[in-house]
C-alpha cells in the first residue's frame, strides 16, 4: 500500500483485516515538509525598482525546494493624504523551464 498526502498534519492511519483492527491500529502518522525554502532563488529587476507604467521581472525559481505550494504577493506601505494607496500586480506562471 502507498500512501500520499498533500496537507501536513497528524493522522491516524486504521488498519483492519477481517473488519478487526491489526496490533498497533490505529497508527500516529505524521505528514511532515520536505520542502525548503532556504533554496528558492529569486532574481531580477523588478526586485529592487519598477518604472511606473513599465513591466519590471521577477523570477522565482522553487525547483530545488521540493514539492509545496508557493504564492507571491505585492505589498505597499506608501501612505498618500493620510489614504492607503493600493497597487496591482499581474502574476503568472511559466514552467517552461
């Protein structure tokens, strides 16, 4: 039997045979990362300074992290007038390499 498991987490893993549990069932499994992000490499111009109305690229490489989700969020601490000024970023992805 394999067994897979995309979220982390603890479970209990029931064996039976013959609709009575084996010595040991349940089982304490626990579903644990094997990924790193210590070996994600991001590179580009856009991480340091965009043009307004310009593209600016960032590539995030995760292939040498392991399997995971990852995600990538634009961020703006600029306040204008007292008002939050919010701004877009488009994302997407190329796993063409």
């Amino acid at each position: 039997m394999l067994l897979s498991s995309l979220l982390l987490g603890a479970y209990l893993l029931s064996v039976t045979w013959c609709g009575k549990h084996v010595p040991g069932s349940p089982f304490k499994v626990s579903v644990l990362s094997t990924a790193d992000a210590a070996k994600v490499v991001c590179s580009g111009d856009g991480l340091t300074s965009i043009v307004q109305g310009a593209e600016g690229s960032v590539l995030i490489d995760a292939r040498a992290a392991g399997p995971g989700l990852y995600s990538a969020c634009l961020h703006s601490g600029y306040i204008d007038n007292g008002a939050q000024k919010t701004y877009t970023a488009q994302l997407w992805l190329d796993d063409s390499r």
